[in-house]
C-alpha cells in the first residue's frame, strides 16, 4: 500500500475517533455537534481520495474527484459554522449565512454533473483538467477558509476570559495552519500544473485543525488533554497494526500481528484505564483543593463581616453610654436646680409665717392655723433637703475618682 493511502486511511480513522470523543465527552451544545459532523465530512473528504488510490476506471475516478471536491467545500462550510458558534451558542442564525450556505450547496450539486468543475483525468490517472467552475469554486474555498480565519481572529481578539482565549487561540492557528498547508497543493498547485500528485495532503492536513479544535474543546484544564493524547497514541497504534494484519502475505504473519494486535489493544486498554483513574484522582483533587480554597475565603469574608459588625455594636453601645452619661448628667443638674428653686421660696414663706406667729394681738384661732402652716412648710423643707442632700451624694460619686 502506498504511503499516500496509509495517511489517508489513518486520517480517516483519526478524524472519525478526534468527532466521536469530543461529542461523546464535551459537554452536548451545537459547537461539539457541528465539530462533529465536521471530523465526519472530513473523513468522507479523504475517503474517495483514499478509495481513488485503488480504481483504475476513469470514469471512476472522475466520479471520485468530484465527490473529493464536493466534500472539500462541506468541510469548509463546517469549519466556518464551528468558527462562528464556538463559545456563542446562543448565537442566532443570520439570513445571510442561511442564503450562502444555500447558494454554495446548489453551486455544488449543479457542478457534480457534467463538466463544469472536473472535465477530465488523464489516462496516467496523474494529471486533471478543471472546468470553467473551477475559479468559482476556488474563490468559496478560499471564502470558507478566510471568513473562518477572520472570525477566529475577531473573537481573539475581543475575548477576556484567559481558558476561552487560549481556547480560541488553538482553534485560529489550527484554522491558519490548516488553510494555508491544505489550500497550496489541493488548489493552487493543482490548478497551476493539472497534477494529482498531492491530491491526498488536503484531508491530511486538515487533520492539524481537527486535533487542535478537540484539544481546545476538551480542555478545560490540562488533564482531559493527557486523556486525548494517550487515546489518540493507542488508537493509531491499534490502527497500524490492524493495517498490517491486513497487508500480511502468509499465515505466519497473519497469527503473529494478530497476536501482537490482541496483546496491543489489552496493554493499550489497561493503559487507558489507568490514565482514566489517574485523571479523575487528580480532578477530584483539584476539586478538593478549590473547595478548601473558596471555604478559607468564604470565612475569611465571614470573619472579617463579624468583626466588623462587633466593631459598629461596640460603637453603638459607647455612643449611647456617652449619651445615656449625658442625659443623667442633664437630669441630676435639673433636680439640683430645682431643689434650689423650692428651697428659696420656702425660707421666704417660712419667715413670714415666724413674723406672723409673733404679732401682739393675733388671735387664738389665727394663731392654730399659722402653727399649723408653719408645721407644714418645716416637713416639706426637711423634705427638700434630704432630696438635695441625696442627689449630691450621687453627683459626687459619679464625679470623682
């Protein structure tokens, strides 16, 4: 088997496993299904390649050049899909992408008849001649890849969250790269010398772009990535070997690289499992560890909350202590004020009722009634003075030492 149909089977089955893991292990939104409806039509991108390798009936080969050129422009109506979606799934469709996505598929379906993209393969199978279509249908690929190019870029740009800029940042040079070495020898070499001999690099190339787009899906951190590789490594060394089971010539070699295939796909099993519970220790871990972190600053908020709420009770409390010093100090300068105010007048009325009690000629009955008053005014001075000498007593003790 040539070395052209070896890469292209291995970018078949690479690309078709890269789609089934991310969609089976991303989380389930419309980027991880249009990433892989992508890997699945870059495979059928490389499958009449790889089938073309095989047939020696022109007829044929022309009927597999097209569907190659058809399935090239799938893939890059998919990678400019995933380019505007990835990250914004709530992303509407606009009328305009709907109305081109529509005119290149009828452009398509009408170039597969006749001889309007391919017209001809040589006898040699080595070299082609391209319709009048083929400028046009060079100008959409060339469109795809751009756009695509360009939003990636935007998006770059614009984006503020580090894990989603890295993200985009695998999936803009994967585009990049993938255009560029993809674009040279399915295009523009082909159209320059008419030869089929790099037909096959397209598909493999665009490899780069799928297995960077599954490393910036599946990453969410480092260890789903250490996942990808150690699967992507035993896959192909189960497909390698499994080609070589087919391309033995004799029994022996046949029970040898079964053997050797039975005791890979086991190792490479138990490899992946071990790599499996390595992964989730670790996760758990890392999940352990960020829930420790965010207690430590959930209590670190609580206590600096509670000392702060003790710090404002305790002004409470001295502001109405000072205030409640105040209003004692206001009310016992209030009762000696008053004290003072009703102690005066009742010396007064105390002096006259002496002077009256003493007057020559005051009658007997007269005489009762100013005892009696007298009586009075002395029980409530005495009254008056306790109280005055009380509230001094309280004053000092809150005044002195």
């Amino acid at each position: 088997m040539p070395i052209s149909s070896v890469a292209l089977l291995l970018t078949i089955i690479l690309t078709s496993l890269l789609g089934g893991i991310v969609y089976y292990k991303a989380p389930r939104n419309r980027s991880t299904t249009i990433f892989f409806l992508l890997a699945i039509a870059a495979s059928l991108w490389a499958t009449p390649l790889f089938v073309y390798g095989f047939v020696k009936d022109i007829e044929l080969s022309i009927v597999l050049s097209k569907a190659s050129h058809f399935m090239a422009v799938i893939t890059g109506l998919f990678v400019l899909d995933f380019s505007i979606f990835f990250n914004k799934e709530k992303e509407r469709l606009s009328p305009f992408l709907v109305l081109s996505h529509a005119a290149i598929l009828v452009f398509l379906s009408v170039a597969m008849f006749g001889d309007f993209l391919v017209a001809s393969i040589s006898e040699s199978r080595e070299y082609i001649t391209y319709g009048p279509w083929y400028p046009v249908y060079t100008a959409i690929v060339i469109g795809l890849f751009g756009s695509s190019i360009a939003i990636q870029y935007r998006k770059h740009s614009q984006e503020k969250d580090m894990v989603r800029r890295m993200q985009l940042r695998y999936i803009f040079f994967g585009i990049s790269i993938t255009a560029v070495l993809a674009m040279i020898p399915n295009l523009f070499l082909e159209l320059y010398s008419g030869s089929l001999a790099y037909y096959w690099l397209g598909p493999i190339f665009l490899l780069i772009f799928v297995a960077t787009t599954a490393i910036a899906v599946l990453k969410h951190h480092l260890f789903n990535v250490k996942v990808i590789a150690t699967e992507l490594l035993t896959f192909s060394i189960w497909a390698f070997l499994l080609i070589r089971l087919f391309l033995a010539v004799s029994g022996l070699e046949v029970v040898i690289n079964g053997i050797l295939l039975l005791a890979v796909v086991i190792s490479g099993t138990i490899l992946i499992r071990s790599v499996l519970d390595e992964v989730r220790e670790r996760e758990d871990l890392e999940k352990t560890s960020t829930s420790l972190a965010d207690l430590k600053g959930n209590l670190e908020k609580k206590i600096v909350e509670q000392t702060a709420g003790v710090k404002k009770a305790y002004e409470v409390e001295r502001n109405a202590r000072i205030e409640l010093e105040e209003l004692y100090k206001g009310k016992d300068k209030f009762i000696l004020a008053t004290q003072h105010h009703l102690r005066t007048p009742l010396t007064i009325i105390r002096g006259y009722l002496d002077n009256l009690r003493s007057s020559a000629g005051l009658l007997p009955e007269a005489k009762l009634v100013f005892d009696r008053m007298s009586g009075l005014t002395e029980v409530v001075s005495e009254s008056i003075n306790e109280l005055l000498r009380t509230t001094e007593i309280k004053v000092n003790k809150k005044d002195g030492p």
